[in-house]
C-alpha cells in the first residue's frame, strides 16, 4: 500500500518517493527451522471460524436485545438508552439515539463476509437511523464511530453495487447520511482558535439554551485532531469542500501550539485562547490519534505536509517519550522531565502505527513489552505502572493491541503474533463472554464483569483478529487499496487523486498526485531491500524479543509460595477509596496521612489534597496514595459534566416578577431542591459576608434566605452558620474575579458527610451574584425563588396580585377592627 510524493523512511534509510506501508512488507519469511512454532493451516482456519462465531453472538446479541439502542448492556441484556439508564458521565456522551453499534459494525459485516447481513444492515439504517436528534454528544466520538461507520459503509456498499450482482438498489443514502452527520457537526467548529468544541447538540448546535452545550473551554488534542480522514473524505466523496477545510485548520492549529523546543504537544487545550491547559505529554489518552492522523492524512489524501509534521513530532516521541519499551509521558516543555508513573492501555496502538512508518525495531520491543503485561491478568488493565502494576483495573474489550499484533504479523509474517492473537481470542472467550454478548471486565484482577459492550468491539476487536486469521486471498477485497481509520473503517486511498475546490484562500490546496508513468512504476513503488530493513531477515523479529524475554517478570516478580498473592490481598486492609472519603473522618484522615496525603483547607473553602510520596508510611502506601489521588481527579472531573443539573435563583419581588433567572449550582449538602416547589424569601446580606462566624445580624436573617461569599471556610460551614441563625436557606457568591456560568461549567458545593444541615443551599458565580447585589443594592428588597426549574413569569405576576389583594383586604380588617374599638 504505497501513496503519496514522499516518504519516510527507517531511521538510517533515505526518504523514497513513496511510502511503503505494511502490506508490502510481508515478505519475511519464518520456517521451523528458525525455532519458532509455525500456527498450521488447519489451526488458523479454526481460529477464524472462532473469531466468527464469537462476532456472530456479539452481533446477534445486539440486534436480539438492545437493537435499536446504541449499545448492548450484556449483563441486563437489554439496550442501553441514554437517559433512562444511570448515567455514566463522558462515557455516555457517545450515545445519540442513532443505532450506534449498528452503523460502527457496517463494515466490519462486509470485511467478516456476512454481505447479506451487511444489506440487512443497511437497509434498517437507512429506514430507520435518525440524527434529528435533541440530544448532546461527543464531536470526536461521533467523527469516529458515525460518520466513520457511515463513511466505510458506503464505501463497501458502493463496491458491491459496482460489482454487478448485490445492491443495485442502493443509491447512496449511507452517503447521503454521512454528509448530514458532517453538517451536525459542523456548528462545533465555531471558535476563534478553529479546534472544536467538545461536544455539539445534534439538533441545534451550540446554541445556548437550547444546545445545553457550548459553554466548554477545553478539549483533548486527540479530540481536535482526529478529524482529518473522515471529513477530509467526507469532502472528497460528496465535493463539498467544507469539511476538509475545517479539520485541515485545527489540525494546523495544533501544529502551531506545539512545544517550540521539544517539538511535542499537550493533552489538553483552551479551544478559544488556543492555551494548554494539561502540558503532559505521551502517545496514549488525549493525543494518540492526533499522530496517528497526521501520518494516515498524508496516506488517504497526499497532502506531505502532513508527513512532515508527523516526522517532527515522532522525533521528538522518540527522543523523549520512548524508553526503551516503555512509553512515558513526560512534560512537553521539560521533556526530560516524566510526568507520571503508569501507562494507559491506548498506548497500544503505536507499535502498529510505528509498522506503517517502516520503523519496526521499536514496534517489535513495545509490543513484546504490552504482551507480557497481558499474560500477568489475561487482558491489557487501563494503566499499568512502570513497575507494571495494575493502576486502573479497567478492560472494555478494546482493540488496540489486537490493531498492533495485526499489523506487525503482516510486516513480519512472524507466526508468533498469531499466537497472541490467539491468546488475545481465547481470553475474551473465556473470560468476557456472557449469554447475551461480551461484558467488559471491571476488574482484571479478579475478572469482574462490568454491563458495557462497547461498538468498538465489534468494528474493531473482530475486524482485526479475523483479519489476523485470514489469508489474503480469502478475502474478498483487496485491503492494500485502503487506510484504516481510528476506529478501523476503510477509506480508499483513491481519494488522494480526488480535486475538491476550496472556498478559502487560505486554506491548504488539495492537489491531484501524479503517479509514475509505467517504466518508472517498477522502481518508484517498491519497498526499501528487506534485508536493509532486517538483517538477518528470517529471525529477525526473535532477535528483537529475544532479551526481553523476562522483561515484566524481572520488573515485577511473583509473590513467593509460601504467602500467595490471595493471602497478601486478604491480610491488607480494604483500601480508602476516593468516592467513599469524608472530610472529617478521623479514620479516613489517619488512612490518608498513612498514603503520604495531607489535607489543606482554601481561603476559598476548597478543600485540596497534597501527595508527597516520601511521607508515605511505606512504598505500597504511597503507590495506595497515587491511586487514590488519580481516583479524586477523575472523581472531580464528574462534579463539573455539563449535565449536572443546575439550579436557578428566580427574583420575584417587583420590579423583576421573574424576569430575572440566575444559574446555580447545587449543594451536596442539605434538602435537595428538584421535584420541590422551592423556597421563597427576603434576600439578606450575612454580617460577616464570609459565614465562617456566628452572624452578628442573626435576627434579621431569621426566616430570610442569606446571602454570604465563598471563601476562608468550607462551604458545608457557612450553610451551619446560616441554619443557626435561623436562615430559610443560604446563597453563596463566588469570590474569584470574572467568574460566571456562561464560560464555566456549573459545580456542587462539596460537603464533609456530617448530615446535619437542613437548609437548601445554592451557589452563584461571580457576574450573577453581583446582578443579585446590585439589585439588592437598588431596590433595598429582593425577594427570590430557589428552585430547580424556573417558574413562567405569569405564575410570579398572578401569586404577586394574590398576595398583594390579601395583604389589602388584611389592612382594611385591620382598619374595620381599629374603627370599631374607638367607638
């Protein structure tokens, strides 16, 4: 598979006027007489019969049991409808009611041979998807999986249509469908730095109050610039150049951000100052697909540019990031400087991007390395320490090192790989397999099942395993004729011949490439002498394993026999974990300070968690530590999801009569106020305005709801104080400059786990506690709703005019009963 106008080359090699991928690297040759086990024919073809009866129960169950829902819950066996089911955070945000798992699966159908299912496929897509939908999802995620899966979809169907006998009916719709997903997406380019938003609502976009999104500030590289194939194909197959335009300029823009000295990027951005805003930087979450597209860019559309940066920044990776088989994240402007200690399992897709590259040795050694992590727990945990301990016990069936085994059995033809393939198939078998579908595994170490099977099983996982099983001329297409995208759909490598017309002046010319003309084909596409890329050829990939033999072993050695790994875990007491810590818990302070972890009270009221390793009472404490530090990141993370619901301060004394709607944030302390009708009531300023004091105007706050300012105290203390002076409820202002709901995304006040508050509490940012002052300030009296949804203006207006009748008819009694007493 060679295209392009230039290339890169192995280190030591000249740059050739193409680039050879891995397809034609598959001429090594290993016999038995190397010393390697040779998988026979007979067993490969049993293992792609496994690969396809287990696809066909992972399919079957999806249809059977969750059809037309996103995904499968194989544990309930049901569909998982987003919504209706508990909510998992980010992780639901791929979820838009459009039959997900269905449209990622669509080539995979083809790929596997299952063309009839393939056209069933289709057709219930077409009459039935809709992306109508009101519903707020992931750019990235829906880049990949949708408009990938519809992309790759068309792709197939348009081959079989033009073979004559299936699908003479089809007349694009898929197509049709991907170039409607594209326009939905489009609105989330709309930021001055050209780098998406996060997420987009697919009905209306981003605008505010309706989108229920749009107020983000941050987003991963690998969500920015994991664009450019589907939408650069989006582009070239449908000739509106749009879409290609807007991921050529975020991914130009990333480029521009990159660490000027050090040539590597961050994990995260500020998608509208262009900022970073997390400066780690490594080949796992939040940047792998960003090289992984400026390398396949330049494969799928021609364009060198692409090449060129993705020569710069590997460089730099391997420079700084790759260490020996280890691969660490380090800060991208102290680039010798490691930025934390474990490696995520995402990571596993770089050796098989390195085989595209022709840079084998490295693949070779970071793949063995992986391998061996997964022979200690049977799949490859989340993250794993350098020492190659379990950080994250997670393993939701993922496909990248499955990806990697793939591609370097075809450059290698090692049939080692085959029997990591083989490992890989018969532990998912084994262990994930469940009546209705795969489950994922919640924990590796002791094979807990978790209720998930993610689409990317099935477009991915399989795709790549029956590959590996398959012999080329048992296929019915031809793969050299296409890159894999990142979730492993097929684009033809034709449309780099493609002309789109640009709008933009300034934006990259998307040129035709002209290939040689026959007499030079012979030499111009051929790969680089094998025996330049491997010496000794025949053994070569063994050569590479060989001294890594142990590698894991030597780093993380068994426990011995005579106290097994079942007793160790026995005789330590259960570990704190973050989502279980209470502040004031002396238990918990003492299991802290034991882990090396201090706790420090803000002047603001946050409370923040300092970790020196080195204060830990022992190495396994401080390890403890780290993990439940990573545990309060993550915990935190979720605290400040778009999809908290917020709540509102209404004003509803006159002038405002519910005009007036101010955003708050809610409290993790105290009554609840959704499904309530509120608490009304005077707003009084506390006296101290802080509420770290008994409040010295406590008569006057009697009954009324008080206002006080966020800082020198925990926010569970101020509500205390409140509630002693006999306040209805409490509002807190934010004390930090400029802060304000419509550019941060709304967070509940922690508490301390004491449930001795009764009071409902809110808090307001900055710009709308001051509209709150400044109309205390005007008017003398404000009186408020807190509530969880805002009450329509009229029902305010009408509950005014009662009151106020009554409050006349109450003064003319009044009047009555006075008059009757004098006389």
């Amino acid at each position: 598979m060679c295209g392009g106008t230039t290339g890169w080359a192995a280190p030591g090699m000249e740059l050739g006027v193409f680039v050879c991928v891995i397809f034609l690297l598959a001429v090594v040759q290993v016999d038995k007489a190397a010393g390697v086990q040779v998988m026979t024919s007979k067993e490969k073809l049993e293992a792609k019969k496994q690969v396809l009866e287990m696809f066909d129960h992972a399919y079957s169950s999806y249809l059977t049991y969750a059809y037309p829902a996103d995904e499968l819950m194989p544990l309930s066996c049901k569909g998982r409808v987003r919504g209706v089911d508990p909510s998992r955070g980010d992780v639901d945000d791929i979820l838009g009611g459009y039959s997900l798992t269905l449209i990622d699966t669509l080539d995979t159908l083809a790929v596997l041979g299952h063309l009839d299912k393939f056209e069933d496929a289709v057709k219930m897509i077409i009459l039935q998807v809709s992306l109508d939908n009101d519903v707020v999802v992931s750019v990235f995620e829906t880049n990949i999986r949708v408009l990938g899966g519809l992309l790759g979809g068309h792709v197939v169907a348009s081959i079989l249509r033009d073979q004559g006998e299936r699908m003479q009916w089809y007349r694009d719709e898929l197509l049709t469908l991907a170039k409607e997903c594209g326009y939905r997406l489009l609105p989330a380019f709309n930021t001055t730095t050209g780098m998406p938003y996060p997420r987009v609502n697919l009905r209306h976009g981003i605008v505010k109050g309706r989108s229920r999104t749009g107020t983000e500030t941050d987003t991963c590289t690998a969500c920015a610039g994991t664009m450019i194939l589907e939408f650069g194909a989006l582009s070239r197959l449908t000739g509106d150049p749009i879409f290609e335009e807007k991921a050529r300029k975020a991914m130009q823009f990333l480029w521009e951000r990159r660490q000027r000295s050090s040539d590597l990027v961050g994990t995260v951005i500020n998608i509208h100052t262009g900022d970073w805003v997390r400066r780690e930087s490594g080949v796992g979450a939040g940047i792998d697909s960003y090289y992984e597209y400026l390398f396949k860019a330049y494969m799928l559309l021609g364009d060198a540019s692409f090449l060129e940066r993705f020569n710069t920044h590997y460089a730099a990776v391997m420079r700084y990031i790759s260490q020996g088989p280890l691969l660490l994240d380090v800060h991208m402007h102290k680039p010798n400087v490691v930025s934390r200690n474990f490696m995520d399992s995402l990571l596993a897709f770089w050796p098989g991007l390195q085989v595209l590259t022709g840079d084998i040795k490295p693949a070779i050694e970071t793949h063995e390395m992986l391998y061996q992590v997964l022979q200690r727990h049977s799949f490859l945990p989340e993250a794993f320490t350098t020492d190659f301990k379990v950080h994250w016990p997670q393993h939701p069936l993922r496909p990248e090192l499955v990806e990697s085994t793939y591609f370097l059995y075809k450059a290698t033809n090692d049939p080692y790989y085959l029997g990591v393939g083989r490992t890989i198939m018969d532990n998912i078998q084994r262990h994930a397999r469940v009546p209705c579908g795969f489950a994922g595994l919640k924990d590796v170490r002791t094979g807990s099942h978790e209720d998930r099977m993610d689409s990317y099983f099935l477009a991915e996982t399989f795709k790549y395993l029956y590959l590996l099983f398959t012999e080329e001329e048992d296929l019915w297409l031809d793969l050299d004729d296409y890159v894999f995208t990142t979730e492993a759909h097929l684009l033809p490598l034709r449309l780099a011949t493609s002309f789109v017309n640009s709008t933009q002046t300034d934006s990259p010319t998307v040129t035709v490439t002209t290939f040689p003309t026959a007499s030079d084909r012979k030499y111009q596409q051929s790969c680089p002498n094998v025996n330049y890329l491997f010496p000794g050829h025949k053994t070569y990939a063994k050569t590479i394993r060989h001294p890594l033999k142990a590698f894991v072993e030597q780093r993380c050695p068994q426990p011995t026999s005579a106290r097994p790994r079942e007793k160790i875990l026995e005789s330590r007491k259960p570990a704190l974990r973050a989502r279980d810590f209470i502040a004031d818990n002396p238990e918990h302070i003492q299991a802290l300070r034991k882990m090396g972890i201090r706790l420090v009270t803000m002047q603001d009221g946050r409370v923040q968690l300092l970790h020196t390793s080195t204060q830990a009472f022992s190495p396994d404490d401080a390890e403890e530590g780290m993990r439940f530090m990573q545990e309060m990141i993550e915990l935190s993370k979720t605290q400040g999801e778009s999809d908290l619901q917020p709540r509102v301060v209404q004003l509803s004394s006159p002038p405002f009569l519910g005009s007036i709607v101010l955003t708050a944030g809610p409290a993790q302390f105290g009554p609840d106020l959704v499904g309530t009708p509120g608490v009304s009531g005077t707003v009084v300023i506390g006296d101290s305005i802080k509420g770290c004091t008994d409040l010295t105007n406590a008569a006057l706050v009697r009954d009324k709801i008080v206002l006080m300012e966020r800082g020198s105290c925990m926010f569970i203390e101020k509500a205390r104080r409140a509630q002693d002076a006999g306040a209805a409820a409490a509002i807190v202002i934010d004390n930090t400059q400029g802060t304000s709901s419509d550019t941060s995304p709304v967070f509940a006040m922690s508490g301390d786990g004491v449930k001795d508050v009764y009071i409902p509490s809110v808090f307001l940012f900055q710009k709308e506690g001051h509209l709150l002052m400044d109309a205390i300030k005007e008017h003398g009296t404000v009186d408020v709703l807190l509530v969880d949804k805002a009450q329509p203006p009229e029902k305010i207006i009408r509950k005014h005019a009662e009151e106020e009748e009554a409050r006349l008819k109450e003064m003319d009694i009044n009047v009555e009963l006075k008059v009757k007493d004098e006389l």
